[in-house]
C-alpha cells in the first residue's frame, strides 16, 4: 500500500474511520441514558465502505443513504455537532428535531436527505443524478444501501434508467449480510444478478468492504467512469453488521448468530487492522495514533455538549416546514 | 377507443373569461399544452417525462409533439416503473430542477405511493426544511366505455389524506392552463388529477402566460337558494344542475373548490352563510373521500349556517364496472345533483 498511496492520505483514511468508529462508540455508551429518543442504526465494522467512497468526492457531489447512515453522513462531511443533537431532537439538529438519527441531512455537504424506507433513498439519488446529468454539471452522485435494500425492486428500475440515460451515479450496495435479523442467504440465491451487467452498461466488481484499500481503488475508478461521462457503477462491498439491527450493544442473545460469528467478523473490523497496518509499516506512531483518539474525543465531547445544551422544538412550531418556506 | 360515442366534443359551460384580452377558445387538452410549452420555454430547469409524452398521441394531446420542440433530453418516454420513476423525479427536483412526471391514468399512482407518501410528501417536514421538492405529478380519470376498475378510480379522497401534497382538480380549459402554470412554479410536490370528460371540452383561455392560484375556489354561478360544491367534471355537471334547477325556482350557486390541498375553506363557509344548505359532488367514493371531508369541515366550522343536512352526491363504494348497464348505474352526476337539492328545500317555504 506504501507504493500507491501518500502517507497522508492513509493516515487521512484512518482518522475519518476512526472519527465514525469513535462517533458510534458514544452514542452508543451513552444511549441508555434515554436522552437520545430516536432509534439508533450502528454502522460499527462498516466504516471502511463509507470512508473508501466518499474520499473520492466533491464537496458539491452527492449521495443519498438510509436509515444506517451516520458514517456516510460524517463521511462525506455533514457537521457533527448538527448529528448529535438530531440524535437528542434538537431544533439545532441537522434536521431540526423533526427526522431523528434516521432522517439526516447537511446540503452544504451534498448530504441531501437519507430515507428509513428500505431502498426509498435508491431513486432520489438516481434521480439526483439526472438533475446532474441534465443540467451538465461536473457532479456524481452515490447512493448507498444495503442488502435488504437490494431485494427491494426499485433498485432495479433505478439500475435500468440509470444505464438508459447512462447516468453519472455509483450504487455502493453495503452487503452487511442481515436484514433485522433475516440473512442475506434466506432471501436470495447466490450473487445479486446486476453482477451479469456488461461493463459497457455499468462497472460493475465486488470488493472487501472491509478493507479501506480495497474500497477506495474500486471506489476511485467507479467514480472517475462516472466523472468521465462512461455512466453508472454498482459496486458491492462484502462486510458484515457487528452491532444488532437498531439500539445499542450486541444481539446474539437473540440466537439468529452465533458470538464465534461476530467474533470473527470483530477482529476483521476495518479499523483496528487497518490501524495494525499502519503500524506494522511504520506510517504512524502509537504516540500520533493516542494525539488522534484525543483529539477526536475532543471533537465529540463537544459535539454532546452542544447537543444537551440547544434547545427543543417548541409545541408551537408542530405544523411548521411542511411545505417550503422562504428563507 | 371511440371517446366520441360516449361524450361529444362541445364547448364547455359559458363559465367566463371571453371578454379577456387574446383570449381564444382552445380545446382542453391543447390548453395544458400551452402552460406546458410556456413553461418549458420561461423555465431551462422544467422537463416534462412519463410514459408516452412523446409518442403520435402526445398524452391525449396535452404534451403532443413538445419533445420536437424543446428535445428528448426535456420531454422524454418512461420505463414503466412508476414508483422508482417518481423517486427519480424527487431527486431530480431537490436537484435544482422543476419536473412534470405524466400518467395516462390515476391508478398507476398505487405503484408509485412509496415515494409520493413516504418521500415527496415528508422530505420538507422530515429535514426541518433543509430541502424541498417542487414536483407536478400528474394523471387523468378515466370513465366510460368498459374502462372498469383498473382504469377510471378517481384518487382524490386517498390523496387528500396525506400532509404534505398539493392537490389540483382543475374543471375549465383556463384552469387548465393556470393551475398546470402555478402548480410547475410551486416549491412543493403538487398532483393535479384530471378528468377525462373534461378532454371533450372547449373553452377561452388568454395566450399569455398566467397562473390560478393553489387553493382558492372560484363560484361558478352565483345563487341564493342552495351550495353546490363541487371539484373537476362534477363542476359541469353542478352547472347543468343549476341550470334544471331555475325551472323549478330555485337559485343554486356552484364553487368550484379548483384545489382540494389546500382547501378554499372560507369559500365555502361564506356560500353556506347565505344559502343554509349544501350538495356536495365529487368523481370519487364517497366513504372516507372528498365529500366526506368536505362535509365534516361544514359540521365543524358551519353547523350553525345549516338549515338541513348535508347532502353528498359521489361515487357508491364498489370497483368501477365495465358493463355499460352498471356503469350507468354507478356513475352520478347532475340528476343526482338536482335530485338532492329537491329533497334539501323540500318544504321549505
């Protein structure tokens, strides 16, 4: 990896999965406090997928997402301060109290609102593509879900129109292998079938989501056809879903997986081998790794400060923004 | 499929509008050309897509021949695949542009409710205003000639449930083109649900662009005896009502709701203030719809005006059957109408 990729933009990767990583850790440490009343999607052990994509992107590119979506939310540089008092339902939230940790949105990033419907955001980001594509800017647009979003058939027809129009969107299609509880392998047969696509259509490979590297090649080159005007790419990342479907702390309880099962997948976590690499070649020091994890405790503290401390949406402002105002 | 035998082309009630300046009768369908065309040529970030728009019929004529105009990047043919179409739509407005998204037919939209209900209606509400999705979804009713239970419901009561959307039932060629103008210049996603009767008629509508603003209704034809309130096709049927009903001495006054989201409350209040009893008539079912709506809003807010029930002319709660013998039977329309005000000024003296 030393010979691809400047040092700086390894140690880059790993701070923002680390930032997601340490971002999950809280919230979930401190969601049995009851003050976060929002369900909570964790996407521990996925960060690598969000990070390896949106390092490829503009500020003014976007993406779409789903009810698990606080790693592609910071990724891709949404304020963190405005995540965590979405999670507290503040009127300083990033959507104002009003969509919860399901529902968040920063247009000044791009982030242009992720949706709780499995499969729902799939279209809107196709279909922010079109706007990208027809008003002629130099833009893409990604959109990611995960597997039980693929057994959904909207993602098909977005796929079809996509190619149709040969679009400017890459579909990153999270295989964390668990609907709630429902494995991947009880609902479908093999492989998804738009692997079959001809490459002249759309670019399509299956990585390790696991592995930044990986990610962020693939990710590169799907985003660079996209850029360059060659149309649509569906990139599949394998990973795996370490924390239970919502809610905080492990499920195995729930006996639909075995401990041996996380535990394998835990120690495949794509930041601490990742953090192991960087070690192991000398591209960072423990003493630079520990400044990191303090710096970023920093940053969320704060972010939990601001949070308890902004106000709640008042009773009064129930009917407000159902339809657009002037600003 | 012969329209001609079922509803003869003719010119619609002499509602308005002659006098206006540059003002030509033009066909239904030919005026919501004209707010497309304008539209298209004001606005490079509006585009018109749907399954057909651009095929030899040109979506009974309201979108003919627009994709040789502006091309088939700005007006263009659909994959069948309403619900994922829709969503592409959304994403396209909160990308900056001002879709129209055509459907021959009203049903169709059950394939697409995921994302008129659980994404364009909520996407303002849920992000706190963040974005917003300036959408026109638009279908026409089918009804007549076999068209049964798949091709003619009449949607309006499903959609006036939900927060969120606009919904537009124009009546007139004038309105036609005014409400298409100010639904395609709103921020929010709108549906305008037409009627395909109304397609047979003509009617005056000035060449300059104008719009009929959203949510607020027009009275068609004064009168002191009797409201008739009603939205789309039932307006010509209120119409002719009214018309049966002077023979009898009685003075109806029509309002033409124009939008059913926002609702012209007041419109109808006021009418009720003076007449003290109210027919409404809708196309669509009359449990949980229109009417239904309607006539709570006048328990509620005008119980004190009434001076007998009211009374609801509106589709019976069964499919739409294709025989021509039920279909007769099913449909309601101005005798119903005249029939009902009878009964509501009965004894009065």
């Amino acid at each position: 990896m030393r010979a691809n990729l400047p040092r700086e933009v390894l140690i880059g990767l790993y701070y923002d999965m680390l930032r997601i990583h340490r971002v999950q850790l809280r919230i979930e440490a401190l969601y049995h406090m009851d003050e976060m009343k929002t369900p909570i999607h964790l996407c521990i052990g996925q960060e690598a997928i969000a990070v390896g994509v949106c390092a490829h992107l503009q500020k003014d590119d976007y993406i779409s997402s789903s009810h698990r979506s606080h790693g592609h939310y910071l990724a891709k540089g949404g304020d963190l301060k405005a995540l965590i008092a979405e999670l507290y339902c503040r009127e300083t939230g990033c959507s104002k109290g009003r969509g919860g940790s399901m529902h968040l949105v920063d247009t000044s990033a791009g982030h242009m609102g992720s949706s709780s419907i499995v499969g729902g955001g799939i279209p809107i980001g196709t279909g922010l593509s079109l706007a990208i594509w027809m008003k002629k800017q130099n833009r893409v647009s990604v959109v990611f879900f995960s597997d039980g979003a693929a057994d959904e058939g909207v993602l098909y027809e977005s796929i079809n129109f996509a190619i149709l129009k040969k679009l400017p969107v890459i579909y990153i299609y999270e295989n964390n292998q668990f609907s709630v509880c429902s494995p991947v392998t009880t609902r479908r047969v093999g492989e998804v079938i738009f692997h079959s696509t001809p490459h002249e259509y759309m670019y399509t490979r299956i990585v390790d989501g696991n592995s930044i590297l990986e990610v962020y090649a693939v990710a590169q080159e799907a985003i660079n056809r996209a850029r360059r005007g060659q149309g649509p790419s569906f990139i599949e990342c394998k990973t795996y879903r370490i924390r239970g479907h919502s809610g905080a702390g492990s499920d195995a309880k729930l006996g639909y997986r075995s401990d041996e099962e996380i535990a394998i997948w835990e120690a495949r976590c794509p930041v601490v081998t990742f953090r192991s690499k960087l070690l192991q070649e000398k591209m960072i020091t423990e003493e630079k790794l520990t400044n990191m994890e303090k710096e970023i405790d920093q940053e969320i503290d704060e972010a939990f400060r601001f949070a308890q401390k902004s106000p709640l949406p008042g009773r009064e402002q129930l009917l407000q923004y159902l339809f657009y105002e002037e600003s | 499929m012969p329209w001609s035998k079922i509803k003869p082309e003719l010119n619609e009630p002499n509602f308005q509008r002659e006098s206006e300046e540059n003002s030509r009768r033009l066909s239904y369908a030919e005026a919501i050309r004209e707010a497309l065309d304008q539209a298209l040529d004001m606005d490079s970030n509006v585009f018109v897509m749907g399954q057909g728009v651009d095929d030899p019929t040109g979506m009974f004529g309201a979108t003919l021949n627009l994709h040789k105009k502006y091309g088939g990047e700005r007006v263009f043919d659909t994959p069948l695949a309403e619900n994922s179409l829709t969503g592409i739509a959304i994403g396209a407005a909160i990308g900056g542009m001002r879709p129209v998204y055509f459907h021959n037919r009203p049903d169709f939209l059950y394939l697409a409710m995921d994302q008129l209900v659980n994404h364009a209606s909520k996407w303002s509400y849920m992000f706190g205003g963040a974005v917003h999705v300036p959408l026109v979804v638009w279908a026409c009713i089918g009804r007549g000639w076999g068209s049964a239970a798949q091709h003619s419901q009449a949607l309006q009561g499903i959609f006036m449930h939900i927060p969120g959307l606009k919904l537009v039932m124009p009546s007139t060629c004038y309105d036609a083109k005014g409400l298409m103008l100010s639904a395609i210049a709103d921020e929010n996603p709108v549906i305008i649900i037409e009627h395909r009767f109304n397609f047979r008629h003509k009617g005056f509508v000035p060449l300059a662009p104008y719009r009929v603003p959203l949510g607020k209704g027009i009275i068609r034809r004064p009168g002191r005896d009797i409201t008739i309130v009603a939205v789309s096709f039932m307006v010509t049927e209120a119409f002719q009502a009214a018309e049966e009903l002077v023979r009898d001495g009685i003075e109806a006054e029509v309002i033409d709701l124009r939008t059913l989201r926002p609702l012209d409350e007041e419109i109808i209040l006021t009418s009720l203030a003076k007449t003290g009893r109210v027919v409404v008539a809708d196309t669509g079912w009359k449990t949980g719809g229109a009417t239904a709506e309607i006539s709570a809003l006048i328990a509620e807010k005008g119980f004190v005006s009434l001076k007998a029930p009211v009374l609801r002319v509106a589709s019976p709660d069964v499919p739409t059957p294709a025989g021509y013998t039920l279909e007769e039977a099913f449909y309601k329309g101005w005798k119903e109408i005249v029939t009902s005000a009878h009964e509501l000024l009965k004894g009065k003296g």
